[in-house]
C-alpha cells in the first residue's frame, strides 16, 4: 500500500465516512443490525447501485460488519464493528449540529424532518 499523506487528520475522517450517505448508513446501524432491504426503506433516495457501493467501502475500512447467513433464501445483515463503534460520539455530535443547524434556518425542526427511527429521538 502506498503511503498516503494528509494535510490535518480531518481528511482521514473524511475519506471514510465522508459523502452523502455513509454516515446516515451509520447513524441507521448505531440502532442495530439491518438488512439491505430495511437500510434501502430508511433511506428511499439512495439507489441500490450506491448503497451496496458505500456499504462495500465501511466494510473494506472495517467500520461495519457484513453477516451472511448460510440459509435459503440468502440473509445478510450489517452491523457496526468494534471499531465501527468508536464512530458513534462523532455521529452523535454531528446529529445534535444538524439539529441546531435545522432549527435555526427553518424554525421548527419537525416540520423539515422526516419520520423515522432516528428523528423519534428529537421529540
């Protein structure tokens, strides 16, 4: 593996869990196991094509799990790793700044939140 250099540690971050969908992937597994089929429901404007290409990279950088199940029909099942788990403080912190962030451009908060699992939380 080439070495790689980083401007500030930041980046490092970044070209993990960085990008649109990778940390809402990642909030979504912090409640849990989940099946490809319930991450595609929690997350309906991501493509099938792009969810099974992000969850190939957090499996690659060993933040989450990927469970096969030897039974018919195939079962498959993602869940945060151990070290996946080390993530969780800065997801938290980046859902409490999107939080602040919606209510001070919208107001109230709910009425730009979808409903789900995750935004239940907030009430």
């Amino acid at each position: 593996m080439k070495k790689k250099k980083y401007n500030i540690s930041v980046e490092a971050t970044l070209e993990v869990i960085g990008g649109k969908w990778k940390c809402v992937i990642l909030c979504h597994l912090t409640h849990g196991k989940k099946r490809t089929s319930e991450l595609k429901h929690l997350l309906p404007n991501i493509t099938q094509k792009m969810l099974t290409q992000q969850l190939r990279e957090l499996e690659e950088d060993g933040i989450i799990n990927r469970i096969v199940y030897n039974q018919i029909p195939p079962k498959v099942e993602y869940e945060l790793s151990e070290y996946g788990l080390s993530l969780k403080g800065i997801l938290d912190s980046l859902c409490a700044w999107g939080e602040q962030h919606i209510t001070k451009v919208y107001g109230d908060k709910f009425t730009v939140l979808e409903e789900n699992v995750l935004n239940e939380q907030l009430k």
